[in-house]
C-alpha cells in the first residue's frame, strides 16, 4: 500500500481564559494560539499530509469568539485537499448546540458526531474510525463497534483516558486492552495534555499528541504535534514544536541570601536571559533564609517584571534558626516555637513536615509583626 502521512493534534482550547495574567497577556496568549493553529494548517500543505486528525476539545468552552469560529473554518478551507477529522471532547462535547452544528464546515471536514462511525478514503486507501463526546462526561468506553476493514490502512482518532477496567474514569475510559483488540494500524488520543511517545500494544500504535501550546504551569516544557507516516501496518513517527513559548517551573536556592537585590541575581543568574524573555516561569524560592529577611512575593515579581516574558514567584524559602537557643526561655516565640518544633519531630512524611516548617515560618513572622502571606 502506498505510504499515507498524518498529522495528529488534539486539545488546544481556543478562547481559554489564561487565569493568573493580566487581561492583555491573557488577550495575547489567546492570539499565539491562532498562531499556532496556523502553524499546524501550515505544516499540512509543506509536509504533503493527507489526513489531519485533531483528537477533542478544539474549543475550551461553552464560550467562544466569533472571529475564532470564523479563523477556525477558514484556516480549514484553506486546505481543502487535506481530509480533516475531528474527535469532540469534554470539553466541546457534540450536540444540537454545540459550535459543531452551527458552523457550515467546508467538505473536507468530518465531525464525528457520536457513536463509533468509520469514513473511508477510497484515494489513499485508508478507513478512518472515530466517535464522538455527546456530553461533558462519559463513564462508559467509546471504543467498541470496531472491526478492522481488510485491505485497508485503519486508523482512528478518540478523545478519552486510558484507564484499568478496574478504575474507570468519566472520561471514555478506555484500556490497553481495548486498544489491542481494536486492531488499528495508528490511534490518534486526545485529553492528556503531554506527549506520551507513540506506543505499540500487538499490532496497534498509539499515542496522546499533548496540546499544541501550553496553557498554564500545568502544562509545561515542549508542546507539539506527532508527524505519523503508515505503510503496510508500520508506523514511523516524529514529534514536532509547535509552542511558540513555553511555561517551565525552576527552583532557586537563596540559602545565605539577604536583601532582594541578592535574590534578584541569584534568579536571573541561573536563567539564560533569551529563555527568560521568550518563556513563562515560575520561579520556586528554597533553602534558608535568616528570620529578619521576611520575603514578599509580590514585591519580588515586581522587580523581576523587566527580566521576563512572564513571572510568577512561590517563596518555599525556610527559616534559617537556632532551634536549641529560640526553645528557651517562656517567651511567645518561645512557646511557640517549642510547640512547633515538637510536632516537627514528629512529622511522619515530608509533606506533613513541609506543612510543620511553614506554619513555623508563618507563626514567626505573626510574633514579630512582620506581613505574613498565606500560601495556597
């Protein structure tokens, strides 16, 4: 059989809201998604792609832009000769009111609309499976009414989680069993919003393509879509960027650090100045401190707002003490820290004990009148 090449993407939320940003960051974020759609139609015509396969929650609500709709359909009409097909997820479930029923797709488009449907493409000899979300939850798996058609490459493409029988999910759960005995050549998941690599259970490859563009700390690092090319029931594959920026978490010890214009140099020493300008990153505070530095977060971003595209700043910092001396004595502070402190002895895990070391921290700063932040 002829070699046929798909694109897979899946979950890519136009019109998210972009909570924690400002309205114009959140406007712009919702602008690069456009952008990077647009690289994905882009990439269908150069790379020669007959089937684009895009597994569920292309939209991200019941709310969305016209002028999204409208980009939407016109960046499909622009790639009449590419064969669409399109999963609805939880998020964009299919039904009477849904943006599926009320926009006019161009006949290269194909929405699955429910139960299990194939389409076949008599062209390049291939029969295209998929369902559909009716509704935002689905506790039962979607992937059943399947038998493979002979002579024939037979891919699919499904937004749901995979799952055990045993622990089920609302969200199509489907298991590596139901995988295996669909007998597919490739299929295209959606609803994870990582690259899971393409994967192989008996003769059929499979993969989670991640979302095209991260949406939140979440989401982070690399985002892309997969390059699959099938032949004769093999699968080659690729994964492709396609974020034009990406959200990275990174944690910066400032033990011995005192003053903000120390903990400013310690953060954009370790951060090349070209990432920090193109990337979103929240930035993890730890190690000790002394108890007279008290850091204030917002402060902080506020003086980091210049070296970055983006900042958010989580103080895990400790206080640096003298347990034994800070004990003693029948002060507040020190009944307080002799209670703490025994607790922390305590402390069966690292969490209870992280939890233990900011109450301490936060007690402390209360005692000697300091701002004191309540973290989430």
């Amino acid at each position: 059989m002829k070699k046929i090449k798909i694109l897979h993407t899946a979950d890519i939320h136009f019109d998210t809201p972009f909570s924690g940003m400002t309205p114009k960051e959140a406007l712009k974020s919702k602008e690069e998604l456009k952008q990077v759609f647009e690289k994905i139609i882009e990439m269908t015509l150069e790379k020669e792609i007959d089937i684009l396969l895009i597994a569920g929650d292309i939209f991200d609500n019941l709310s969305v832009n016209k002028t999204t709709l409208h980009f939407i359909k016109n960046c499909f009409e622009t790639i009449s000769k590419v064969n669409v097909f399109i999963s609805p997820g939880n998020h964009d479930p299919f039904n009477e009111k849904s943006f599926y029923s009320i926009v006019k797709w161009s006949s290269n488009v194909h929405v699955f609309k429910g139960n299990m449907e194939n389409v076949i493409l008599e062209n390049i000899n291939t029969v295209v499976w998929g369902v559909g979300f009716n509704s935002s939850h689905v506790n039962k798996s979607l992937l059943k009414d399947v038998k493979r058609v002979d002579g024939y490459n037979n891919i699919m493409v499904l937004h749901g989680e995979i799952t055990t029988a045993k622990e089920g999910n609302d969200y199509n759960p489907i298991t590596e069993e139901d995988i295996a005995k669909s007998d597919m050549d490739y299929i295209a998941l959606g609803h994870r919003h990582k690259f899971s690599a393409v994967k192989k259970i008996d003769n059929t490859y499979y993969s989670y393509s991640g979302c095209p563009q991260g949406r939140g700390f979440d989401e982070l690092e690399d985002k892309g879509i997969v390059l699959i090319e099938l032949k004769d029931k093999f699968v080659e594959s690729k994964f492709i960027r396609t974020s034009i920026r990406n959200y990275y978490e990174k944690e910066i010890n400032i033990q011995g650090c005192f003053g903000y214009n120390e903990v400013k140099s310690k953060i954009i020493n370790e951060i090349q100045v070209i990432d920090r300008k193109s990337n979103l990153y929240k930035i993890i505070l730890i190690g000790e401190v002394c108890e007279e530095f008290t850091l204030n977060e917002e402060f902080l971003k506020e003086l980091l707002k210049d070296e970055f595209y983006f900042v958010k700043v989580i103080d895990k910092s400790e206080i640096k003490l003298d347990i034994n001396e800070l004990i003693k004595g029948y002060s507040l502070k020190s009944i307080f820290a002799k209670k703490i402190y025994e607790r922390l002895q305590n402390a069966e895990t690292e969490e209870e004990r992280e939890i233990i070391n900011l109450a301490l921290k936060i007690g402390l700063q209360s005692i000697t009148g300091e701002e004191v932040k309540i973290y989430e």
